[in-house]
C-alpha cells in the first residue's frame, strides 16, 4: 500500500463518519463528473446501467452490489471469495500487516521492538487495552491474571478422566469449553443478552482465560506423562509459572532456566495476534452469535489446531525429520517443485516477504541451543531455507519461510513433544483473541456472521416413494472396520472389511 494510501486509511479511521449510501445509479451524464474521486465506476454489460461505488478506507461495500439487477427483485450481485482471500469483515484498530512489505505491528509497535524490550503481560495489556501500560498499571493487570490462574476441583477431575495418550490439543479445546459451565453468569444465554456491554464482565472472563490456560496447558502435558498435576505459584512471571507447573517434581525451590523463561516469552509476544487469520476469523466469527467466551476460544483453538494454521511447526518437524539429512535436501525440493510435497513453514497468505517473527524465532533458536544443546535438525533447516530461497519456484511464488519454520526446532530443543505444539500456540493467541472479542462488542457495525453461497444443487425434484428409485449415486461409503468388528465377523460372516 502506497504512503498516500495508508494516510487515507487513517484519515478514514479518525473521520467521524455517517451512515451513507454505498452506491448510486448513474446515468451517462454524471458518470464522469461524479466518478473522478474516491469512487469506482461499474459498467453492468447485461443492462447497460453504470453505477458509481463509493471507495472507503480502500474499500467497496459489497452490499453495493446487491443494487446491481439484471431485472427488478433478483437480489442483485453478491461477491464470490472462497475462503476470505480479499474481503474485509472487520474495521479493527490491533494489527497492521504489510505482507509484502514483511512488516507486523501491534497497535503501531513493530514486532521487532516489543519482542526485543517487552514483556508478554505488557503485549496483553497493549493488544486489549490498545496503549502500553505504566508501571502500576501493569503491576495491577499482572496481579490480577496471575490470581486467576487455579482451575476448580472438578475441572481438574475432568482433565483426569482423559485417556492416558490423548492429545493435550483435544484435552484443552474440551477443558476450555468446559470452563464456562463454571460461570454461568458469564454465559449470554442464561443471564442476558446483554451481559458483555459491562466492561467488568468482559474484563473478569479475560482474567480467567488468559490466567488458567497456562495452567490447562501444563496439567494436559503432566496427564501425557502420567505426573501429577502441578498447582499454579502465583508470584511467579506468566512463562515462569507455566514452565514450574509442567516441571515441578519433588525438588526443594524449583527454579525454572531463566533462558527458557525469556525464550517462551518472546515466543509468546511472536504469536499474540496476527490480525483475521483462521482462528481469530473463527473467534470473531463464533462470538458474532453472543456466545460466551468460553465457547468461543473453544472453537478458536479447534481452528487453530489444523496443520495449515496452528499446527504447521507440528507438521514442520515431521517433514524435517523424514528428510533427515542435510545431503536429502535436494530430492526434497525436487518433490515439492513437482508438486509430490508441501513446504511445511513456507508460505502464507499474507506475507510475500520474509515473516518478521521467523527472523525473531531464528535468532531465538541459537540462543536456546547455546543454552540445552544444538538441535541437529537445524542443519536440515538451515539449508532447505537456503536452497528455497534460491530457487525460482519458491522465489516466483514469493514463498518465505513463515513464524513457524524454526519455532517447532526450539520446542523440540526445549524437549515438547510435536503434539504440544499447538497448545504452546493456542496460549498467547488468546490474547489475541480476546483483543478482538472485545472489539467486536465495542463496534456498532456487527452483526450476526452470515456469508452467502452460490447454490449449484438440483433446481426442483419431487419425492419418488423408496420402492420406485434407481440406485443412488454416492460417494463411495466404504470404511475400514475396527477390530472388534473384524474378529465379530468371524462369528456372524458379515463379511467386515
Ligand atoms: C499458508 C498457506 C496455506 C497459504 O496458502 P495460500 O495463500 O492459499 O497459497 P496457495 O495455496 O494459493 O499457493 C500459491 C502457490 O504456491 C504454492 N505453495 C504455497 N505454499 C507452498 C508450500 N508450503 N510448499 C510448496 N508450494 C507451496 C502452491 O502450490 C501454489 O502454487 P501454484 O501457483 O503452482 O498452484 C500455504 O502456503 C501452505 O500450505 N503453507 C504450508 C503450511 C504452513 O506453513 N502454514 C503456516 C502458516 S503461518
């Protein structure tokens, strides 16, 4: 985006702005005088009619198109963008992204300088409160998350009741949705619409998550390894704790590496917010029902838990690990360029530039090897991203090396499992998503999400009684059968596949 662009953007912020008129239908006189500025003039070859759309902080309304008929009282136009490639359903005052540029701020401070001088209290309290607070004020907001950080008995009792190898992903997902049974006065379903107009409201259950999922984090890890669950130490920093929670053993004035402590933070900071990607468009999008909040991380952490989003560093280290050796490299590339693999940790939809946070995690990464040890798949790394960045496939393709391409290096040196990965995401990013849950019940412009379809299905068939149909065609519904069945079929010769 040009320098006049942005300024306009801004200057589109800060204008106290009307309702208006979206579009107007022109006739051939006006189109000219009327289209020279801040419109976009639209041409409809089908009836011949012009109309003038208004342009608005680099936008066009897409109810506009809605005026643009082919006959009276067919609905208009509607915009066609499977999976959000170039539609804004938000004006949001927390994350600006140059993507090709390779820039990341939050609320105006580059990524750069809060990773490098902040801490990721302070970066919550900036992400949601929108300024960076002064010393008191954040003393206050970490006192008041760190003594939000016990879960009730029986949620941990909840937490027990998994199986001994389930994922901590599913374990938390679970866990979080489960805690709002806890608040019943904070669920808009049973105690009022209108319960998150109150900022108290609001700021009780930010508290609560942002205080308890360290703590769901570490009990779902101490499940996996059969330990016992530890409590919170509340006058510990926000990683401290979490890391003491998932080490404590039996020893006396357990201290975690202060190393890793920093490490996690910066971490942590890297992956608060990262504007509308899947997961917070999905915490926007579940909390537009006035769901309580609950239910809707829940959902966003269900989101954020597939491989092409959160789960991408998971994927990154099972693909470094079956190339192996830095000598394997080359026939890697070689299957990606000819379409038989994917890049894990390149790419993205935003950034055709190198992503800021990779540079931070990078730098990162040596400094935790200096502490625990090198991990011998960064050679791998190392040269898969030298390869790639020289080659023109990735290069035409503006395919960069992306945040998670060494951040799952420096979980494994700090000795996660991959399948913990997406917890040690999901974390931060629930500030990130609160950010936006509050914005979206500041903002006077949303509504219930609803998108559209374009329908494609058969137009109007009648019912034919079971007797009188043909074969259906279906996909095929084969299945493979669990063993139980298999050895059953034995028995009853059912024939189980
Ligand atoms: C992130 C991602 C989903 C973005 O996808 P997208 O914006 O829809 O980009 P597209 O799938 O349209 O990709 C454009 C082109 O680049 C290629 N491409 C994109 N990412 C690639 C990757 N990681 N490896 C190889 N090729 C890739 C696509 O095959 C496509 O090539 P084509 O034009 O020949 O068909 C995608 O880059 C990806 O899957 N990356 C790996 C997963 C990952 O690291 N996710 C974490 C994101 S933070």
């Amino acid at each position: 985006m040009s320098h006049i662009s942005r300024l306009n953007v801004i200057s589109g912020h800060l204008k106290d702005e009307q309702e208006e008129e979206y579009v107007d239908e022109l006739t051939s006189n006006n189109v000219n005088a009327d289209a020279k500025k801040e419109t976009l003039t639209v041409i409809d070859n089908r009836t011949g009619k012009q109309y003038n759309i208004k342009i608005k902080n680099q936008t066009i309304s897409a109810l506009a198109f809605r005026e643009i008929s082919e006959q009276k009282g067919d609905n208009g136009l509607v915009v066609y963008d499977p999976a959000f490639q170039n539609t804004a359903v938000v004006t949001s005052t927390i994350t600006y992204i140059d993507g090709d540029k390779g820039i990341l701020r939050y609320r105006g401070f580059p990524i750069e300088e809060l990773a490098e001088r902040s801490s990721f209290l302070e970066v919550a309290y900036l992400l949601i409160n929108g300024n960076l607070p002064n010393k008191s004020q954040l003393d206050g907001w970490s006192h008041k998350i760190m003594t939000h950080t016990f879960l009730h008995e029986n949620l941990v009792g909840l937490m027990k009741s998994f199986r001994y190898d389930a994922h901590p992903m599913g374990m938390l997902i679970s866990t979080v949705a489960a805690l709002g049974t806890f608040y019943p006065e904070a669920n808009p379903a049973l105690a009022g619409q209108d319960i998150f107009k109150s900022e108290n409201v609001r700021n009780k259950q930010m508290f609560r998550i942002i205080g308890k999922l360290p703590t769901i984090a570490a009990c779902a890890w101490r499940h996996r390894i059969g330990r016992p669950y530890n409590t919170p130490v509340n006058h510990l920093g926000y990683t401290e704790n979490f890391l003491y929670m998932l080490d404590k053993l039996s020893e006396q004035d357990y201290k975690p590496n202060p190393v890793l402590c920093r490490a996690l933070e910066i971490l942590f900071i890297l992956h608060a917010d990262h504007e509308l990607n899947c997961s917070t468009a999905a915490m926007r999008h579940i909390s537009s029902s006035n769901t309580d909040p609950y239910t809707a991380v829940a959902g966003a952490a269900g989101a954020l838990y597939g491989p092409l989003h959160g789960g991408a560093n998971e994927a990154v280290l099972d693909m470094l690990q079956q190339i192996g050796t830095k000598e394997n490299v080359g026939q890697f590339v070689a299957d990606v360029k000819a379409k038989k693999k994917k890049l894990m940790g390149f790419g993205h939809r935003i950034y055709k530039n190198y992503d800021p946070r990779a540079k931070i995690v990078r730098r990162v990464a040596y400094e935790v090897f200096e502490s625990l040890g090198k991990e011998p798949l960064i050679e791998v790394a190392t040269e898969l991203e030298r390869q790639a960045l020289n080659d023109e496939y990735f290069v035409t393709r503006k395919l960069y090396p992306n945040v998670d391409f060494y951040s799952g290096l420096i979980y494994k040196a700090m000795g996660f499992p991959t399948d913990m990965f997406p917890v040690l995401f999901t974390i931060p990013r629930a500030v990130g998503w609160l950010a936006h849950w509050i914005e979206h019940h500041e903002d006077p412009e949303t509504k219930i999400y609803r998108p559209r379809q374009v329908y494609k299905g058969e137009w109007f068939r009648n019912y034919v009684p079971i007797e009188g149909r043909p074969p259906a065609k279906v996909r095929t519904q084969e299945s493979y059968s669990s063993a139980t069945t298999k050895r059953y079929s034995k028995v009853t010769g059912s024939g189980a596949q």
